[in-house]
C-alpha cells in the first residue's frame, strides 16, 4: 500500500518489504543466493509430471506455502496425449507471469494504481528444428512477441515505462533473451 | 510401440506417426511453422494467472483438449502469497519436461525399454539482480543443473547417449541455452 497525495495505491505489493529486503541483502551477498529446483517424474510417452516445493536463499531451506506440480505433454497432433501445457508453453507462461509481477510491483513503487493487467505472449517454433528435418533451424522460439492491454490510472507514457522498467528487471525476460549454461547428466 | 527381436518395446511414444511428420513436413515447410501463445491475467499483487488454449500449426489453427492454466506468484519471503510457482520455476518444470518427452521419444525410436525416469532441475539465481542491488549481476539463473535417473532395459552407455540426443533435439533446452529475441510492447 502506498499513500500519495491523499490517494491509497494498493496493487497488492509490499513494496516496502521489497525495498527492505534490498538494503538487507545489499550487506549480505551470500544470502541473496537462491537455488530453485524442480523434480520430474516420466508418466507415459511424452507425459510427465513436474513439481516445485523447496529451494535454498537467504542462507536457509525454503520451501513453497505447499508443492505445486504441473503436468506437461505433447499436442495430439504429434500424436501424443495431450495431458497439459507443452514445454515451450510453460516458457511462455512463465515469462508472462514474471512480467505482470514485475507491473505490479513496478506500478506500486511508482503510485500507480492498476485496474487491469493482460496480455498474450507468442512465440514461433519451426518445428523442422526438433523432428531433425532441417540442421540449420533451432529447436527453441525463432522470436517472441509479448503485448500488454493495462487500464491504470496513469498515462501511456507511465504505462510503457512501467513495463520497460519491469522487463528490465524480469528473471525469465533474462534467462529466454540471454545464454545460460545447462549441464545435463546422468546420476 | 516397437518391436525388436521379438521384444515388444513400448514407452507410449507412436515413433511411426513421428517421423510420418517429419516426411510430411520435410516436404511441407510452411505447416512446420508452429507459433505458440499463452494468455495472461493479473489477480493481485504478484500473482497471475497464464493460460494455455490454441496455437497454430499445420498451416491451420489447433487447440489444446481442453484450456490449461497454471498460476505464478512470488514466494511468502518476498512478501508475496505463493499462489504458484514463481516465473523462474515454470522454466525449469518446462526443461525438465522438455527433455524426458524426449527421452522417452529417443529411447522409443532406439527400441529401449524405460521403466522409470526421474530427473531434477536445479537453477542457480542471485537476487542481486532482479532486485537492482548490483548491475553486474544479471536477472536470470547463472546456471542450471539437469540430473536424470533412469532405470531401462539398456547400458549405462546407451542411456546416456539417449539423454545427451533429447538435448540435442529439445525446444526448451535450446531457449534456456541460447539468445532468442523478445518484444515486449503496449497495445
């Protein structure tokens, strides 16, 4: 909550506590070292379940308020079952996901009441990548198009440097724009 | 299903509908062009809800069965309700998803046997970055971690070369791994 000339801004931010949080953790680098994990399980063919519960920061064990797990499988016309999000849907839900959190808490660190935040996020795939059929096509998204209807009580200008400011912050934003390195093995 | 010197093998794949597709689409290139979308609504403060329904494909509009939703928030140390898994989650669940359907696809089409196959999926994110304690450090995972478990009718030799070929051939880990080009904007 954020009171500014006599108006209350709730978008549901603690903002304060993430400003605290940031002078906490500004002496303590160690303890701004989080681990986020996630355990799979093999279902059947292209099915599998995927599930969330703990992860390490602020020096300690975390763990969620309960696990969450999400099926994801490959659409029928592959053939397959289709018991949930394909993975590379989940890539996209996850970065939408971590932009509208970042609008929100972008929006209340700026008093800036939202009424409503959408948005859709695309992304092509030429499948000729994954089925092997052509070596010079990549396996992930060619691009991505993320577009965002937000009705706030601010002007356009505000509006698009709200979602600037929280792109340039967005963990996911980062991980799917920019290279990480992946090791995979086996136990 | 598989069958080879007179062993049936049967991981739930249908590999001969697969690389039906990949003769198909080798002559097809337009119907390879795949665009994936997730729609995205803000319920309060960092928490939203993605959804998941059409796509196109095939030159034609497809649809999931039926819609699949999944809701993100930030976790109750970060002020948050932890209403889901956070964003940077939803990509590692999306990875670890990513590659046992491929596992299971590879090991299908080598006429391998898998009776089980767990995996984690770990992802090293210093919050010094999102957080804008140090520009040094950027938003996303400084690296991820992929262990596989697999139990098969196989050698240790050929289960490994099964995994290393899904990640070969994975949509999800070539987003993480590499650059893809994002745009965000304001409709």
């Amino acid at each position: 909550m954020t009171i500014t000339e006599n108006n209350i801004i709730d978008n549901g931010v603690n903002v304060e506590a993430l400003l605290g949080a940031r002078e906490m953790l500004s002496g303590a680098p160690e303890a701004a070292q989080f681990t986020f994990a996630a355990s799979n399980r093999w279902v059947n063919g292209t099915h599998s379940r995927s599930t969330v519960n703990g992860f390490v920061g602020l020096g300690d064990d975390q763990a969620h308020r309960v696990p969450y797990s999400v099926d994801t499988d490959h659409p029928e016309i592959f053939a397959s079952e289709d018991n949930g999000p394909t993975p590379p849907e989940m890539v996209l839900m996850g970065l939408a996901g971590c932009l509208t959190a970042g609008v929100a808490s972008v929006a209340q660190n700026r008093g800036i009441q939202l009424h409503s935040v959408t948005s859709t996020v695309e992304g092509d795939l030429d499948v000729a990548g994954i089925l092997g059929i052509d070596p010079e096509v990549r396996n992930g998204f060619g691009g991505i198009r993320v577009r965002f209807e937000i009705d706030a009580d601010a002007t356009r200008d505000e509006i698009e440097a709200v979602v600037a400011q929280s792109q340039k912050r967005s963990a996911v934003f980062d991980i799917v724009a920019n290279p990480t390195a992946v090791v995979v093995d086996v136990a």
